[in-house]
C-alpha cells in the first residue's frame, strides 16, 4: 500500500520506535507496520527473504546486509547509541554495581541473572563474564531469555538481576534501572536505519528516515534511555 510502510527494528530501540512512528503517522498519514525483535533475530529473516521498507539494526548488522546489497548504502544513518544495563525488582535494594569489582561481586551473589541470547546486550554480557572470568558459576543459574524483555524475568521471580540495553529495561513495568554496567567495560551499541534495496515505498520510507535521523525526536530518545 502506497500509505504504508513496513518497518523491521531492533528490539531495543521498540519504545522510542513506538512513540516516533505514532508522532510520524499524524504528520504524514503515512501508516507504520512496525515489527521488533533482535537484530540478529532480524538478519536472519532478512535472509530469508522477508520483504520490508526500513530496517533499523546494530551498525554492525546493518552493514552486513548493505554488504549484502540488501540495503542501500546511501540511505545509512545512525539514529542513537545504547548502553547495558542492570535491573531488579521493583523495590528492591539497588546494588553497587559502580566498578569491575563490585559488579563481579553482585553478579555472583544473585541466585540468578537474567540475559538474552541473541540481542545485542546478551552477546555482548556472554563475552563480558568470560573476560570477568566467572561464565561458569554465572551460566550455571543464569536464566537464558531466548528472545524479548530479560526484565520480564524480575517481575515473574526467575531472577534477581536482568541485564539488557537500558531502553530494553525501560519497556517493564514492576522493575528499576540499577544503572548502566561500567563504561570502561562496554563499547556502547549504536542503532542505525537504512531503506531496503526492494522497499515498495522508498519514498514514504525515506521520509520516514529523514524524521528519526532529525534533531526533533532527540528528546524522545532521551527519555528511552537513549542518546542520540
């Protein structure tokens, strides 16, 4: 349809997404079908074939498939950077998690932490404790969230700590943002946008991706626990 435009994006850009797309809809008339999951989850649905307008990924997911000729090179811009986070329960004391050291200790201590394993976050969380050098006494409890929300595990009591980019963490109810895990431990994720190389509406979509590059949805990436 000429009013609409198919959208695939990352699961951790799905609050922002949701508010911008809704704010674009009433500017344009222009209808967003807009569809999360993680990027890796995407790629592979991209390969398969799955036919969409825009695509919103991790930089480095996004230039594979414009390497692939999925996606046109030009069209390629970064919308915000995302860090990782920790999460409890809502009400529960916040632990230190504000260096390696006192993060190790935490990690530890939790009957069981909470992380994805094909976002972006849960990748990288994977390496990181294998740097940290305590994988195997994390991944012996650890509880595995194969795709979606790992704070969702806070809420239902599976565990006491749920790591994830912070603007993931932000999308539950019932559960605080302990804060990020160390800088000096993470590179952040950058989240980019580029058209399809077979998109139906290149024009709509181009529009649309010209709104989410623009300084005037800089506050709403903000408040997603984003930066722009």
């Amino acid at each position: 349809m000429a009013n609409t435009i198919r959208m695939l994006s990352t699961l951790g850009l799905a609050g922002a997404m949701r508010s911008l797309s809704s704010a674009f809809e009433t500017a344009s008339g222009i209808h967003v079908d807009a569809d999360f999951a993680p990027t890796l989850a995407l790629l592979k649905r991209l390969r398969e074939g799955e036919a969409a307008d825009l695509v919103i990924l991790t930089r480095e997911g996004l230039d594979e498939v414009i390497g692939e000729g999925r996606v046109v090179a030009e069209s390629a811009a970064d919308l915000a950077r995302s860090y990782v986070g920790i999460a409890v329960r809502a009400g529960q004391v916040h632990p230190d998690i504000g260096s390696e050291a006192a993060l190790r200790q935490r990690l530890l201590a939790a009957r069981s932490v909470a992380y994805s394993r094909l976002g972006a976050s849960g990748v990288y969380f994977a390496q990181l404790i294998v740097r940290m050098g305590i994988a195997a006494e994390i991944n012996a409890r650890a509880t595995i969230v194969e795709q979606g929300f790992t704070a969702e595990r806070l809420v239902s009591g599976e565990a006491d700590l749920a790591v994830q980019q912070i603007s993931e963490l932000k999308q539950v109810g019932g559960i605080e943002v302990v804060g990020p895990i160390p800088h000096e431990l993470q590179t952040p994720a950058v989240f980019s946008a580029g058209r399809m190389a077979n998109a139906n509406n290149a024009v709509a979509a181009d529009r649309l991706l010209r709104y989410l590059a623009s300084p005037e949805v800089v506050p709403v990436l903000r408040q997603s626990g984003l930066e722009p």
